[in-house]
C-alpha cells in the first residue's frame, strides 16, 4: 500500500469512528464496562513499574485500572475526542497516564517498548483498516518475553445480534471498510498473531449488566450509544424508526434474565491473552 492510499485508509478510519461514537456520550457507555477492562488487567499481570500500551481507551477505563496497578501507561485512540475526560478522570483518581491520538497501523513507539499491550472493546482499534499491520505493530512495539491482552464482543454474542439488528438501518460501509469482529473471533486472532510465534490463550466471557427495564434500557441508549442513535435518525427518515426500536426491544427481551420486570443481561466477549516469545 503507498503511504498516500495508508493515509487515506486511516483518514476513513477516523471518519467512521467519529460518526458513529460522537452522536453519544461514550463515556456513559463505557461506565457499564469497567469489568470487561479489569478482566484484562487481571489477565495480563498488570503489576508495578510495567510499561503499558492501551489501544482504543475510550474514557480511559482500562489504562487508568492498569495505573492503578502502578503501571507507566499510555493510552491511545484514533481520535482525542474523549482525553479531557480522561485527564478528569485520572486526576480523581490520583494516578499518570499519557494520553495520545495516533494510527494503531503506525505506531509512534520505538520496538519493544512495552511490557504489556492491552484493548478491551476497544472499538477504534477494529476501525483500522488493515488489522495484519495492527497485529504486527502491537508485536512489533511489544518487548520478547511480553503479554498482548485483548477483550472484544463476539459476533455470536448480544453485542453482535444488536448489530445485525441496527446495521440493516445504516448505510452500508465505504469500500475498504474495516470489519469491526477481527478481534472476537477465534480463528481470525490465530491468523492474526501466529505467524508471530506468540503462544494464544483464548476464553469466552460474560459481562453480566442490569437496568430498571427493557423498554428504560432502549431509553438509555437512544441517548448514550451513538451507533443506536445514528440508526434511529436514519430509521426515521425512512419511516421505520418504530420498528428499529420494537426490534431492539425484541432482541433484549429474548436476553433478559429477570423476573421482576427489571431487565439482566449477558454480553459475550472474547478474551486473548498472547505470550511473546523470550527470544523476540
């Protein structure tokens, strides 16, 4: 790819994330998902002194566990559209992160940098259009000897099933396009980081969540969760936004779990944890 066409591919990558998250309050979002970035804090080892790269941060919830931990942290995104959070956040929390836009097919670290590199659903991270050079990037500024954890939503899962329901409202996606499930499926991930020699554990989680009801939940996210908005406005410009809604509805009703009227859900996600070799 010339540099020109990588650019270009980044620049849509940047476009697409910003469409689809900016209509919300991310961090809202992201308060339900604090668990899925302590399971990959855990997973990893996080320990005193570790340097840590955190790709697609969000608002900040997994690199500010891994401070917490006493890890040197650096969180990154596509965009810097959530970092003032993320400086309020960290400032209550009384612990350092260093917060950088950059392109996760290009990054701005020298090889071997870090301890431990880490995502969890970190949504802009599967934006990125050419996900072998995500992989061998995150290889590449991983020392030897060295852990890559990552969490993402598997299609299979409630996350996927909501997807399917809000994607046949939205446009479809520009040529070249990223497919965001790179990160949650089994065999892709093999493909993506065996050819590197990195020994891969995978595990299917549950993120268990809760909310007063069904219909309250759908509330929630035609305020919060910009994918949901985007696909309501387009909705109703086709005089379907009543049946986007009744259909997500449908899809967390089938999910629910309680029997009191409120509303409990699981959400699946993948796990991977990958061991770079002692040797590099």
């Amino acid at each position: 790819m010339s540099e020109p066409e990588f650019l270009k591919d980044y620049q849509l990558a940047q476009r697409i994330h910003g469409a689809l998250w900016t209509g919300g309050d991310y961090t809202r979002v992201a308060e339900q998902l604090t668990g899925v970035s302590a399971t990959v804090v855990e997973a990893a080892g996080i320990g005193p002194g570790m340097r840590v790269l955190d790709l697609g941060a969000g608002s900040g919830n997994t690199a500010l566990l891994a401070a917490g931990q006493g890890a040197e942290v650096i969180a990154v995104d596509l965009t810097d559209d959530l970092f003032g959070t993320c400086r309020q956040r960290a400032a209550a929390a009384g612990v350092t992160v260093t917060w950088a836009a950059v392109n996760p097919e290009d990054l701005p670290f020298s090889a071997g940098r870090f301890d431990r590199v880490l995502s969890a659903v970190g949504g802009s991270l599967a934006m990125a259009p050419n996900q072998r050079r995500v992989a061998a990037e995150m290889v590449r500024v991983c020392r030897p000897g060295g852990m890559l954890a990552v969490a993402d939503w598997t299609a299979e899962g409630l996350v996927g099933q909501v997807a399917r329901v809000i994607a046949d409202y939205l446009p479809p996606p520009p040529p070249g396009a990223p497919h965001p499930g790179a990160w949650a499926a089994e065999d892709s991930i093999t493909a993506l980081l065996g050819p590197f020699g990195y020994a891969v554990r995978l595990d299917r989680r549950m993120a268990s969540l809760s909310y007063r009801s069904p219909d309250s939940y759908i509330s929630y996210l035609e305020e919060v969760h910009g994918p949901t908005i985007m696909a309501l406005r387009l909705a109703a410009e086709q005089g379907k936004r009543a049946a986007l809604r009744a259909g997500l509805l449908e899809v967390y009703r089938g999910a629910n779990t309680a029997t009191d009227g409120t509303l409990a859900f699981d959400q699946e996600y993948l796990l991977a944890t990958a061991a770079a070799p002692a040797g590099g």
